[in-house]
C-alpha cells in the first residue's frame, strides 16, 4: 500500500523568501493554511493512500511540506536503500 508522510501545520510561518512567489507575501493565515492541510490530508485518504504522521517541530517551519518533494518508496525484496 502506498503511504504518504504528513506533518500538521502547528509551526508553518513564512519566515523566509524562499522564491519569488514569496516575497512581499501577506503573512499566513494559521486557521485557513490548517484548514486547507486538513483538506489535502483528507483528499489522499479518500484516494486510498495510507498517512504516516511525523510530529511538528517548533523552528522547522517547512516540516509541513513533507509529503511534497518525493514520493519515496522501495520495492519489497529489494533490500535496503
């Protein structure tokens, strides 16, 4: 079964500009960026991935955007990464 890493938004600011996207940006909304995490968590259950949680730390404020680089995965009897 495919599963997919989720970490809440609890610590996610934009502290940095990290693109061009970014800058001058408005500060973040904490109840809608939850409400929206909430929303995309919701949308990978319903298409049958299974969520593996990762608990928030305060300073890592990109720890949200854990299940969005790579989908990492290994194919079983292939031995270690």
């Amino acid at each position: 079964m495919n599963r997919v890493l989720f970490c809440p938004p609890t610590y996610f600011e934009g502290r940095d500009v990290k693109n061009p996207f970014m800058q001058d940006a408005a500060p973040v909304e904490k109840e809608l960026a939850l409400r929206q995490w909430e929303e995309v968590r919701r949308a990978f259950e319903v298409a049958g991935f299974a969520l593996a949680g990762i608990e928030p730390v305060p300073g890592l404020e990109d720890m949200v955007f854990a299940n969005n680089p790579v989908f990492v995965g290994r194919q079983e009897g292939a031995g270690p990464f």
